[in-house]
C-alpha cells in the first residue's frame, strides 16, 4: 500500500460534540500520522453537499443535547441516502449517543417530544424512566478482534435505546447501563458502523478500538488487510488500568 490515505467525513461538528467527542477525531489523526498514513478531515454540517459523506473512508459523529439533534435530524434527513448507502458499503462509522440515536427510527425526549430518526438501523430511543443513566461504563464487546479487551468509557443520557431483534449490539454491560436499564447490550453493531453510548472519548481511552476503524478504513478503500504497526501505548494502558480497578460506587 503506497502512499495510505485516510478521509475522515466529521459530521455536524459544530452541533454534535460533548463529553470531549472531538478527541476521537484527534486520537484517530495521531495514531494514523505516526504510521505515516496520510489523513484529511472534511466537516459535513449545514449547508454541505450531501455527496460529502461518500468521500469519506472513516465516519464520525459525536453526541449532544435534544435540541441540537432536531437542528441535525432536520438537515441529515436530506441527505440520508448517502449515509445509509456509506453504512451498507461497509464505511466505518462511530456514531456517539445522539448521534446514535439519530440512526433509529425515533427519540422520545424526557418532555415526551418525539424527535425523528433516520431509520437506518432497526433500534428506537424512549425515555421510559424519565432519569439520566450516567457514569462510567465497562462493555465486554461484541467485535471478534476485540474480544480479549474491554471496552472502557462515560455514558450521559436521557434516551433509552431498544435494538430490534435483528440488530447485534456493540457489546454487552460488564458496569453502567448501556442502551437501556432493562437488557444488558450496549450499543449496535452493523457491518462496520458502530453506535454507542461511550463518550470518554471512547478513543483515547481504548486505542485497540481506535486502530480497528483505521485497519477497516484502509482495507475498504484499498481492499487489502492491513497490519498497523504498534504503538507505545504504556500511559493509556496505565490509564485503563487504573480505570478498570477504581471501586465506580
Ligand atoms: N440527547 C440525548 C439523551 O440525553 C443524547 C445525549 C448525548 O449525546 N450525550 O439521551
């Protein structure tokens, strides 16, 4: 592979970005510039051509607040097409609690205000308990190669999601909530499109998740497998570390 670039399509930057989701994009930048893999950043938001998203090798969209998500669910809608045709040619994709949401068919808000969703993704959001499930959150993923690692991050949400039986989650809840208070999965898991709740960002903090979307990136745009070469990865390893054994009471 000569030359190894990757497009990341950033999408509504401007409205969809808490918890520090922007450090994914970051994260994602870093670990690709260090293996000398080339990456451009395009930011898809209003007023962009909607054809924007099928330049991208690598998706990503973070999470916000209700109102934030109507201004996007109003926009993103016109230009839906092209996202579910990035989702079903296999673009990776992380898509971040309201982002998340929005692939559904629908978000109910605590006031009971019905925002649409997109209806890429068999899943809707109810807000059934009207309280937020927030804190730290440990997921035992549903990802083959990932299989031998959890899955470590924040959640901060009023919605409730519900996956349709033929949807595979991201993985299940080892600690937090998750999708729901009710079932144990966390998240969705769709060819390589990945919905979760996982604020943190979800990067940083597990970098076997980040290198994952940067191998899958590269083998749909080049069609070839690829072996990143590793990385020091000693403080975030310290960090997980400490993550994983503080007491979360
Ligand atoms: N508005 C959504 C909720 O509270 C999403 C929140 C978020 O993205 N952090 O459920």
């Amino acid at each position: 592979m000569k030359n190894p670039k990757i497009t990341i399509g950033w999408l509504y930057p401007d409205f969809m970005n808490t918890y520090g989701d922007r450090g994914n994009i970051l994260v994602l930048k870093s670990r690709c510039l260090e293996r000398g893999i080339l990456v451009e950043v395009i930011d898809i938001s209003l007023g962009s051509q909607a054809s924007e998203i099928l330049r991208a090798d690598f998706l990503f969209m973070g999470g916000a607040q209700d109102r934030q998500q109507e201004i996007v669910y109003k926009d993103l809608h016109l230009k839906k097409k092209f996202l579910q045709q990035a989702v079903e040619r296999e673009i990776p994709g992380l898509y971040i609690c309201g982002a998340y949401q929005l692939l559904g068919n629908y978000y109910i808000t605590a006031e009971g205000v019905p925002i649409k969703g997109l209806e890429i993704l068999g899943l809707y959001t109810e807000n059934p308990g009207k309280k937020r499930l927030v804190g730290n959150i440990v997921v035992k993923t549903e990802i083959e190669e990932l299989k031998d690692q959890l899955i470590i991050g924040f959640e901060n949400h009023g919605g409730q999601t519900f996956l349709n039986k033929d949807m595979r989650p991201f993985g299940e809840i080892v600690r937090g909530h998750g999708n729901n208070e009710i079932d144990p999965n966390e998240g969705v898991y769709y060819k390589n499109t990945i919905g979760t709740y996982l604020h943190g960002p979800i990067f940083s903090k597990n970098p076997r998740l980040a290198d994952w979307f940067i191998a899958k990136a590269l083998k749909v745009k080049y069609g070839e497998d690829v072996q990143l070469k590793p990385m020091n990865d000693r403080f975030e390893f310290l960090a997980r570390q400490q993550f994983l054994t503080q007491d979360h009471a």
